[in-house]
C-alpha cells in the first residue's frame, strides 16, 4: 500500500478534505482527550494526525458528519471541500 503513495519518502503530501472524507482539527489537548475517551468507551475511531509542531490533531470522519462541530465549539474546525491536509 505504501509503495502506491505518491511523494518523497518523509515528507507531506495534501490531500484534499471533502471527497472521500471530512477533518476535524482541534488544540491537541482536547483532540487526545477525545480520543482517549472514544477508544476508552471501545468506539472505533477513524485515523488520526497529531502534529506536533502546531500542537494540533486532526481527526478523519465521515463526510457530512461533522457538520455543526466548529459552530458549538470554537476551537474547533471543520475541514471539507476546499480545504487540504497535508499528511506524512
């Protein structure tokens, strides 16, 4: 699978939001908690990025299903059309 992966070996690759999946960034505070409750509650949980440098995470979900989280929080952001996640 990794050999069919475009790109330098190391480096970052963007990937478009809104086509086969929408992104959720959060501050990585709140991200890692999430997630360490979903997977302590033994939900499947989807990829997930954490960038360090930026202190952030990025959580892979379903497209559509996101729809309201940047509205009742914040800090948070929903990534669909438009938007480009560059991943390792």
């Amino acid at each position: 699978m990794l050999a069919a992966w475009p790109g330098q070996p190391g480096g970052l690759l963007l990937v478009p939001c809104g086509v086969r999946w929408d992104a959720v960034r959060l501050p990585a505070p709140l991200g890692l908690a999430v997630l360490d409750k979903l997977l302590g509650d033994a939900v499947e949980a989807g990829p997930v990025l954490h960038d360090r440098s930026s202190e952030l995470v990025y959580v892979l979900i379903a497209l559509g299903s996101g729809i309201d989280w940047d509205k009742r929080y914040p800090q948070v952001r929903l990534l669909s059309d438009g938007c480009h996640l560059a991943t390792p």
